[in-house]
C-alpha cells in the first residue's frame, strides 16, 4: 500500500521494528530452550543478560535510521513504518512506527532491560520463569510503545500487566498478592473506558466513510489536519455519529461535550498508569512489594506508558476537551508533585522503596504538568514553550527512568547485603562501603534534579514550559523541588552518614558486577544532563508539530 | 596574547580535569600526589587565568577568530543605565532544542569576569597549598581535593557563564561542592546535618531563582548575556521589562530581578536564608575559606553583578529590597559576631554582614563598589580563615585539648576553635600574628588597606547617592566590625594562654564521661609550662598567608583615585564611571574604624584572665547578650515553624493517601465484590437452580470462584484476551447503530 508523506518506510526495507519487538521474544524461546537443555541456572542467568543487550543493538539501529528534524504535512515524520493489513473485518493494519516521542522511549527500554535482568541474578526460586516474565515484559513495553495501530496498542497495554503481575506476585514482599492485584485490577479498570471509547470512535469513523483504528490518522483528525478518504476533524465525526445515534439530542448539542467524554476515558486510563494524583495509591504498594526487577521495570519504564499515552492519543485526538480539562490537569499534577514530595517525606525511617516510589510520583507529576500545559489555553505563550514543555516530559521521563532504575537497583543491593528494607536500620554504610555510597548520592541527585546530571534538564525545560500558560501551578511545584530534594537527602543520611552502625561493619562494598551495571547508566545521566541534545533532538520536531494546534483557542 | 584568548575554556577544565583524574585514577590513592595533581593543574589555570585579564586589560578581544582591540568606554553609567563594558570573547555551541529556537551555551569574558576570575584562581590556589599542610593527617585527603578541584571548576565556569542557565547550573554544582564539603567528616552529626541544612537552605534560594530565570527566559526567548537582538540586557526588551506588568501588579522586571535575588538570599546567606552558613563552619577550616567566604557565597553577590540591568530597568523597586536586604543584614549579622566565642563562628557571621555590605552597595547602585569589595573581601576573609585554621590546628596539639581529642574529637575541636582558650598566641605562632593582623585591620577598614578603600568606596556611594539611612547603618556596621574584629584579635594574640583550663565544649551528642571531663579541664595544669614545644607553624601553611597578607594590604591599590592613567584603574578596566572620592566620608569611615578598634581595645583589655570568666559585655547586658549569643534565635523559630509546619504536612499528606484515597480504592474494591456475589446468587440461584438449590449455589458459588482463581498465568491471560475480544465483537457487530 502506498503511504502518505507522513509516513517513512524503512529506508532499507528491513522490518527493523519488528525484529525489534520480537527479540526479547527470542530471547523468552532460548530461555525455554535452555531449560528443556537443563543448562544450569548460572548460564541460563548470564544467557537472559546477554540476550538483552540485541535489542539495545536493533534498538540502536533503529535510532541510526531515524531522522529526528523529519516533518510533513503538520507533523513529525512517523519512520521506519511496517503497515500491512491484518484483520480486514475491522480494519486492523499490523502498524509500527517510531516518532520523536516513541523513539527516546524504546531506547529508554532496552536500556533498562539489561539493569533489570543482573538485578535479578540473586533470584534463587523459579529463575526461569523470572527470566521468562522479565523478557516477555520488555516485548510488551516495546510492542506498546511500536504499536500505531489501537488495537494492537491497547493489547500491549494490557498485555504488559501479565508479566508484571507475575512478577510481583511470585517474587515479591510479604504483601505481594494485595499489592499485585489492586495493581493489575486498577490499571484494567481504568482502561475499559478507553476500549469503549476506541469502539465508538470506529463506528463514528465508519459512518464518516472510512473506519480504523489507526492512531496517527485518528490523531491527523483529531487536530483537523487531511487525512486522505475523509472530511471533517474528529470532532465533527464524533458529533454526527452522536447525532446520529440520537444521543445529541437527549444529552445536549455540544460537540465539546462528547470530545469531554473521549477526553475522560483517555485521561482514567493513562492517569492511572501515570499514577497522577488521586489514582496514584496503587503505586507505592506495587513498587514496594515488586522483586527489584520488577520495580526497576515499573518505575523507569512502564509509567512513562501512561505519559506516552497522553501524548500519542490523548493530546492530538482530543485537543478541545484537553485544553478546556488542562487547568484540571495542571491541578491534579501539582497535588501530584506536592503529594509525592511529602509522602516521600514521611517514609523516612521507613521502607526505602516505598521512599524512591512516592520520589516517582512527584516526578510524573511535573510531566503531568508539562503535558497540561502543552494543552493549555493561549495566554501569550509561544508555541516554542508549549515544544519546550515537551521535550521537558521526555527528558524527565528518560531521566527519571534511569536514575529512579538506578535507586532501585542499589535499594536492592543493600537489600540483598543486609535482608532490612527499613532506612531505620541503617546508618553510616560509607565508611564500610564508600564506592556504594559514592554511586548511590550521584543517582540520587539525578534523581533530585542536579544540573550536569539529566534529571535537571527535564525538570527545568518542564518549569519554563510550564511557567508560559500556567504561572500559579509552575510556582506552587517548586515546593516538591524542595521537598523531595530534603527526602532524598536525608535517606542518604540514614544509609550512609554518621557512625557505622553496630552488625554493618562488614558489609561488602559495590561489586564489580554492581559497578559495571551503574556505571552505564550514571554515565548517560551525566552525558545527558552536559549535553541533552541526543534525547532532545528526537523529540523536537515531534513536540512542536503536535502542540501547534493549541496556538488557538479550540473551545 | 591570542593564546589566553582562544584557551579561555582551559580555566574551568583544568581543575575539573584534575576532580577526574583524582576520582577516577589510582592518584586517589596517595595523597600527597592528589594534593599536588589538584594544585598542578590550578596553577596552570591560574597562570592562564592572569594572563587572560592581562588581554582584556589591554582591551584585546576575539571576533570570529580574529584578533581585534576594543575601544573602553567611560561613564557609561549615565543617563542610559548600566552597561557592561563589550565583552572579549564569546564562544557559543548549541546545546537544546527549544521550539523553533536553540539554546545556546558557551563562554562570555570580559573585563569584570576576568578579574574574578584572576581573584578565584589566586585565592583557590593558595587554599589549596594550605589543604595539603592543613587535611595531611585526613586519611581521605584525596577525596577532599577532588571536591575542591570541582568547586573551583564550577565557579570558574559559573563566572565564564555566557548565559544564566549555565550559570545557574554551575551554581548548583557548587552548592553540591559545598554539600560534600561541609558534610566531610561525614561521622559527626553536626557535620551532615549542617550539610543537609545548607543544601536545602540555598536549594529555597535556588529553586525560586529557576522561576526567575524561566521568567526571564519566557519573555526573552534566550537566557544569553549580550546586549543584542534576542539577548537578555536588549535595550529594547529592558524597557519592555520595566514596563509592563506581570502576576501580583509588579512590573515583569521587578518580578525577575526579584525572583533571581531569592538566588542571592540564598547562596549569598543573606537574611532571612542566612542560617545555614553559621553551621557549614562545621566543614575543614580550607574549605571555610574557599566556599564559605571567598567564593561561593560571593557567587551571590556577582549574580546581581551580572544581571544588573535587569535590577535597575523597573526604576528602583527591586534595588530597594536589595538594599534593604544588604543593610539589614550588614547590621544584623555584625551585631550576632559580637556575642560568638567559636573563632570561625565569628568571622562566618562577619562573612554574612561582609556580604550584606557589597549588597547593599549594588544596591544603591554601587556597581564598581559591590564588586570592588567582593574581590578585596574575598582576599582578606580567606587570609582570617586560614589563620584561623592555624591557629585551630596549633591549638589543637596543646595538651589540654590533645587530651580531650582521645575522648571525644568533635568536643575537642570546638573547644580549640574557643577564642576564650586562646590568648598570647602572638609570640608562639609569629607568622599567623602578623598575617592575621593585616587581615584584620584590612577587614575593620584601617588605611590604607585592602578593606579600606572599598569600604570607603560603598559609604561614598551611598553619601553620594542621598541614602542617608544606609550610609548611617553602614556606618554603624562598621564601627561594629572594628569591635568585634578587635575584640577576638586581643582574645587570641594578647594576653596570657588559657588553654591549660579550657571552657570544654559539651558535646549534646556524646556526653562525656564525668571523671575524664574534670581530667581534662584541670588536671593539666602543672604540666602547662611544657607546652611551648607543641607550638609550630608550617611553611604549607604558612605561604598561603603570607600571598593573602600581601593582597589583603595591596588590594585596595587597584582602584585608588590615582592608580591609573585616568585613576581608578579598576573602574576604568570595568568601563564604569569612576567613584568620586571624598575627603569626608574617607575621614568618617576611618574614624568609625579606629573608634571601633579603641572601644575593642579598652573593653577587652583586661577581660579573661582565665577561660571561665564572663564576658565584659555580657556583664553590662546579659540578656542581650544572651539573645545574641543565640543568633536572635532564628533557627528555634524556623525549627518551631517551618520545621514542624513541614512534618506536619508529611504526616497530613501520608494520612490522606492511606486513609482516603487508599480508603475510596478499598472501598470501590469491596463494593466490586459484593455486587459481584449478589449478581451470582440472582443468576445462579434463584434463575437457574430455584430457591430450593439455595444453599448448594452458595457453595458452588464458592468452588467456582475458587476456580477463576487458579494463580495460573495462561488462565489469567486467557480471560484477559477473552474479555477482549467478547467485548470487541459485541460492540462492532451486535450494536449496530
């Protein structure tokens, strides 16, 4: 089939990504291979390791062919795309694709692959089933963040709940089944309204003459840009299908109404994978109670799904209703950024987990806000701080998913050295492990947002972007910089400062395998956080194209 | 000439060159070679450093790679407003995308950012050659050097800085310099909790200066430095600042100026922020010197400096609250030094009105003045700060206090660091006498030294410019650092020795044990007369003295009314109208001086004899006295505030997760279950099986729940994918519209 200027095939005509997406698959078949061979845990342990680092290859293949200043007809380029029919009956294509917004998150997964994987060498019971579920996981996140199709899409999304529910409930804490479970429920039920939608914007797009499920012409629509075989902006399609179907006239003739209603299912689904405040309770209990591998997973990568979610469908589909719900948006991130700053405040002493999971929340909540106030009505603002709060989101997200990854990582270290989660029973470890503790600080002040380090440029790009339309939120969350910074600082004191603590004095220092785990990803955070532009020019153009329509005023 | 020019770049890289080299390479395990990697490498900058201010003095610039001179300006702080002399050198490189723009970084040089630079490398380089007499007992010597390799580098560069965001970003590495630094001896509580306190202190400072910068940068478009299109001190775009208004009625300018101010608050200590610098004197003596009285906290000071124009372009609004703030805390602080008997505590507290001073002179738009005594300041107040660690570290090898090392170290060296134990040092540590001296009288503004004629400037300006009321508080500041300066001068260098019977500091984390205490404090003194032998001074020491002695009195030379062809050499360099000098306020500053210095010397002539004896001034008011001695009690009333305010509101938010939103979650979960149960029993039971079948159904309900829940992952996945698709087909194919 021919494609629109929109949409780049592979340069080379290799479906690079697919075997992509498919590798960790492999990967999971060697795994079951190795155990019908009855190769021992230690090669099956190293096997899985090493198998993480083909994608990253593919993944950087994909990167190596991606151009990232590409745009076309009101948006970024979409490349490397693999389009072909797949269920005929309801127009499902089987359609990848990497943009500026995709693209910085695959990388970010295949990344954080490898750290999950050594993070779980310790695992003594079923290692291969862990192996198994981690690299199924890592097909899923990447199937998510490749899939331009909603109905793959949406089958990632909640395929990517198997494998972590697994994953927590068999490795995981004491309280592993509640947490799991309200994990997967909440996520599950927060997307059925995303799957009706989805059912009637199919229908409403048959009506208009041409049904799909495909994300980027859905998206096309939904900013009123051509879309080749219909008229109209989704918006319209929407209104005519209500009318239609007689439901306009007994709720009301307000178009704005049902793109309010799409506006919501979209919101639940991905909020609550964001764990925007208030349907951020399931997150603490999840990390927490989740095998390190799992909250490495969790925490660095899967939320940004929610986050990727809201630019990829909820931004362009429905513009009007994001504008008009944005100070809405802008609210419920600053209590976000604030909630998860105290909260974090309050677990010192406590789980160190539990700690590093509410630092997360906070940090979703400035990308939350950077999201709202790229929608934000026009108040004077340039399109370029409405791009800059973009790139501000991916940054965080990339940052925040390494450095966050890292914390859990070492937070399992010490786990796995002293069997105690509680920061209570530490105190003093530098003098006995100073390498660990020289690490450890500089994940943390990545993750507290250091500038030379990239948590600061996500965060600093997200406060001027969102300085431009949302003035009062943008310095209200200045208080979750300030708080968490005294959060995490004072979790380093409990673990590291002071005198050693009785029974700690011979705990090992940082291994050899620990330090070569970290050391890549302290590394990118420092690359990253001196020169952002490898991250940043990915998503530019991207960024700036989608969020020129909230120039106007859409409501 | 060129070559200082185009290597401008190698003056930060070279100190970080030399953090790296000591993190990362087997140098960190010696430390003599880390000490001398770190000095190596600042010498060159420094050397680099002199020559590039030699090159702008010169007026030679580089455009495009061209070698070009630059015509200097005069009296530019005119009618038109400040303006910065044009600027030597600027090397930009993209950095971010930002939009359709790009955010550029790079270096910006000129005259005034030369002599920092000059002043940084000098006055770190001669901190550095104490810390390797000073930290050689210190087994993680190495590890100290790295860090102050790495603070030198960050202020190098926040001084280079082309635009804020880089400066600010160089910023925020030093306030993580200064982290690690204070929080060195990492064991001691007061250590990391002063460590802790100054991060998130300055981070208050910090994190309101970002909105300033992102302020400024919204309406910009840029944060580069420059007068030209786009560039953040655009003639046009600072009257576009002052005159329209922003959030709370303010103009746009005063709003950023004010915001970046909350910077200075900050880093500067300035009050009300200013509680964390009295505490990070629990850092090395060396890095006192460097970061908490020579560079960094004049890093505040510098940043209204640099973004001058913006302060003055709303007409005098945020100069005023810059004033306010500099002269109150000029005041504030001399008059807390006044009542301290820790040595450092002291000069920390004349560090914070010090600070104030040069504030409030940019104020009152002192420009040359605030920048002239940030650099003579820097020069003096290091010298005070290494005497000091001279004098502490000599104290502590007397046997008192050796003695009391064994029991409890941080208890020892508070009690070394007692200038009411002190006495009579004058003849045991000769050199730190006569260096010492010449800092003091530097610092209390006695002619013709260093302090002095950029005291004398700050008060000329503010005579000059009508402010009488910050002239008067000035003044009064003044008068309050020759007494309090004094007063310690006498207590260390005059008198007889007390330390044979220390006041022994109570360690609140650690008490003593009683019988070793009374050891302590009395038990050596038959053997006092011995200790003479314990007295030295090492030349490591010594040197960087000696270098800070001789600009601490030459300093002043720089901007004389005759130092130059035109006079006032530096005013000139900088392209800045030179101050009138006044005969007038010359004589009231330096009667103010020696006022101070006689009433210091009366008052403390013959007080202590021995260690325990009250203070004089404590006799004549001893609630004041108190109340000074407590700092006014400010960090009580921050602890009781905004300290419980905060844990108040942790536990508040904790609550409302686990109680509320949790609770709701629960809630919805339960409510789930039940209306799944009833639906079963209707179904099941009475639809199906009939009221008979009752109680069977329960318990088949039971077993075919049981069932759903087999723990396998095919069965879960198998119902997930069957919901799936169940409700696809239902809604494409059974509900057509």
């Amino acid at each position: 089939m021919t494609l629109p200027a929109y949409l780049l095939p592979s340069p080379d005509g290799v479906p690079w990504l697919t075997l992509l997406m498919l590798s960790p698959l492999a990967g999971l078949l060697l795994v079951g291979l190795g155990s019908w061979l009855r190769l021992d845990e230690r090669t099956l342990r190293l096997g899985a390791t090493a198998w993480t680092g083909v994608p990253i290859a593919l993944a950087a293949v994909v990167w190596s062919r991606f151009d990232p200043g590409a745009t076309a007809a009101g948006q970024g380029v979409v490349q490397l795309v693999e389009r072909v029919p797949w269920i005929t009956a309801i127009r499902v294509d089987y359609f990848l694709g990497v943009d500026g917004l995709s693209l910085p998150l695959v990388l970010l997964t295949v990344v954080m692959a490898p750290v999950a994987a050594i993070a779980s060498w310790g695992v003594v019971e079923r290692p291969r089933a862990h192996y198994a579920l981690l690299l199924l996981l890592e097909a899923a996140m990447l199937g998510y963040f490749l899939a331009l199709d909603f109905f793959f899409f949406f089958i990632f999304w909640e395929f990517s709940l198997v494998p972590a529910y697994f994953l927590i409930q068999g490795w995981g804490r004491d309280d592993r089944r509640a947490a799991a479970l309200k994990f997967f429920v909440y996520t599950m039920a927060g997307s059925i309204g995303l799957l009706l939608l989805f059912q009637v914007i199919y229908l409403a797009m048959r009506q208009a003459g041409l049904p799909t499920f495909n994300l980027i012409d859905l998206g096309r629509l939904g900013r009123s840009l051509p879309v080749e075989g219909v008229e109209g902006s989704l918006r319209e399609i929407l209104f005519a299908y209500m009318e239609r179907l007689g439901v306009a006239g007994a709720l009301g003739r307000y178009p704005l109404l049902y793109t309010s209603i799409a506006f919501w299912a979209i919101f639940v689904a991905f909020g609550i994978k964001l764990a925007v405040w208030p349907f951020h309770t399931w997150l603490p209990d999840a990390y927490a109670e989740a095998p390190t591998a799992a909250s490495i997973l969790l925490s660095a990568v899967m939320s940004k799904m929610g986050a990727y979610g809201m630019l990829r469908i909820m931004l362009p589909l429905v513009p009007d209703a994001s504008q008009y719900f944005a100070p809405v948006l802008g609210a419920l991130a600053l209590a976000g950024i604030v909630a998860g700053a105290f909260g974090a405040l309050a677990n010192i002493g406590g789980d160190i987990k539990r700690l590093i999971a509410y630092t997360s929340i906070n940090h979703m909540g400035y990308v939350m806000l950077a999201i709202a106030a790229a929608a934000a009505a026009p108040g004077g603002a340039t399109i370029d701080s409405r791009a800059i709060a973009v790139n501000g989101a991916v940054m965080q997200m990339v940052a925040h998913g390494l450095s966050t990854g890292a914390l859990f990582f070492l937070a399992g270290c010490l786990h796995a050295r002293t069997g105690s989660w509680l920061l209570a029973d530490y105190g003093g470890l530098r003098v006995a492990a100073p390498a660990f503790a020289g690490v450890m600080g500089t994940a943390l002040f990545a993750n507290l947002g250091l500038p030379g380090l990239a948590g600061f440029v996500g965060e600093f790009f997200i406060f001027r972007g969102a300085w431009a339309t949302m003035p009062l939120f943008t310095a209200l969350a200045l208080i979750g910089l300030v708080i968490t910074a005294l959060a995490l600082l004072l979790m380093f004191q409990q673990l590291f400062l002071g005198p050693l603590r009785e029974g700690l004095s011979r705990v090992p220092d940082l291994r050899p395998a620990e330090l070569g785990t970290m050391l890549p990803v302290l590394g990118l955070l420092l690359l990253l956080g001196v020169y952002p532009a490898p991250v940043m020019n990915l998503a530019n153009a991207t960024a700036t194209q989608l969020v020129a329509i909230f120039q106007n005023l859409l409501t | 000439m060129e070559v200082f020019l185009a290597n401008a770049w190698l003056i930060p890289a070279l100190p970080l060159l030399a953090c790296a080299l000591i993190t990362f390479t087997p140098l960190r395990r010696s430390n003599a070679a880390s000490g001398w990697t770190a000095i190596g490498l600042l010498a060159l900058a420094t050397l680099l450093a002199l020559g590039l201010l030699g090159a702008t003095a010169r007026g030679l610039a580089l455009r495009d790679g061209q070698l070009t001179t630059l015509e200097r300006g005069h009296g530019a702080h005119g009618e038109a407003g400040f303006t910065f002399p044009e600027p030597n050198l600027v090397q930009r490189v993209d950095w971010a995308p930002a939009g359709e723009r790009v955010l550029a970084m790079g270096l910006y040089v000129d005259t005034p950012v030369a002599t920092m630079l000059a002043m940084v490398t000098v006055a770190s380089l001669c901190i550095h050659i104490f810390s390797l007499g000073y930290m050689a007992a210190n087994p993680r010597q190495s590890r100290f050097f790295s860090f102050i390799a790495l603070f030198t580098a960050a202020m190098l560069l926040m001084t280079m800085a082309d635009n804020l965001l880089l400066f600010f970003m160089a910023w925020e590495v030093m306030g993580l310099c200064s982290y690690l630094l204070i929080g060195f001896l990492y064991q001691r509580p007061q250590a990391y909790r002063a460590a802790v306190k100054a991060f998130i202190v300055t981070r208050i400072g910090d994190v309101l200066m970002l909105l300033g910068l992102v302020y400024l940068w919204t309406l910009t478009g840029s944060l580069a430095l420059g007068t030209g299109e786009g560039e953040i001190f655009n003639p046009a775009l600072l009257a576009r600042l002052g005159d329209e208004h922003g959030p709370l009625g303010l103009t746009h300018a005063t709003g950023i100026a004010l915001l970046l101010f909350c910077g200075t608050i900050g880093k500067s200590a300035q009050f009300p922020l200013h509680v964390w610098l009295p505490d990070a004197m629990e850092g090395p003596t060396p890095v006192s010197a460097l970061i908490h009285a020579a560079t960094m906290v004049a890093a505040g000071v510098f940043l209204v400096a640099r973004t001058f124009p913006i302060f003055e372009a709303d007409g005098g609004v945020a100069l005023g609250v810059v004033t306010f703030i500099g002269a109150f805390t000029a005041l504030f602080a001399a008059t807390v030094a006044l009542a301290q008997f820790d040595i450092k505590r002291i000069l920390a507290y004349s560090t914070l009105s010090q600070l104030g001073f040069m504030v409030a002179a940019l104020g009152i738009g002192g420009w040359v003045a605030g920048l002239f005594h940030l650099l003579t300041h820097a020069f003096f107040k290091a010298l005070l700060f290494l005497g000091a660690g001279s004098i502490i570290h000599a104290m502590e090898a007397t046997p008192a206090i050796a003695r009391l090392h064994h029991a409890d170290e941080y208890a020892a060296q508070q009690t070394a660091q007692d200038i009411r134990n002190m006495g009579g040092l004058r003849t045991r540590l000769p050199w730190t006498f006569w260096t010492y001296t010449l800092g003091y009288l530097a610092l209390a503004g006695v002619f013709p030294l260093a302090g002095f004629w950029s005291k004398d400037e700050i008060l000329a300006d503010a005579f000059k410019g009508g402010h009488a009321v910050v002239f008067v508080v000035l003044a009064l500041a003044a008068f309050l650092t020759a007494f309090y300066m004094t007063r310690q001068w006498r207590l260390v260098f005059f008198g007889a020795f007390r330390g044979e019977h220390p006041v022994v500091f109570i360690n609140p984390e650690k008490p003593p044990p009683a019988h070793h205490d009374h050891a302590t404090g009395h038990g050596a003194s038959p053997h006092a007369t011995a200790d003479d032998a314990h007295w030295h001074e090492s030349p490591l020491l010594v040197a960087p003295l000696v270098v800070l002695a001789s600009f601490a009195v030459t300093g002043g030379l720089f901007n004389l009314p005759f130092s130059g062809p035109g006079g006032h050499w530096l005013s000139d360099l900088w392209g800045q109208e030179a101050a009138t000098f006044s005969p007038l306020v010359a004589a009231i500053s330096l009667l103010v001086a020696l006022g101070g210095i006689a009433a210091g010397w009366v008052l403390y002539g013959r007080a202590f004899h021995t260690a325990g004896e009250t203070d004089p001034l404590e006799q004549r008011a001893p609630g004041l006295f108190r109340l000074l001695y407590q700092q006014y009690r400010v960090d009580a009333l921050y602890a009781a505030s905004f300290g419980r305010l905060v844990a108040l509101l942790a536990l508040a938010w904790a609550w409302i997760d686990r109680h509320v939103l949790d609770g709701v979650v629960r809630g919805v979960g339960r409510l789930t279950l039940f209306l799944g149960r009833l639906n079963f029993i209707i179904d099941d039971t009475l639809l199906n099986d009939g009221p008979d079948a009752l109680a069977s159904g329960t318990v088949a309900s039971g077993r075919r729940t049981r069932r759903l829940q087999t723990g396998r992952a095919q069965d879960y996945l198998g119902y997930l994918f069957g919901g799936v698709v169940v409700m696809a087909l239902v809604y494409l194919y059974l509900i057509r519209p």
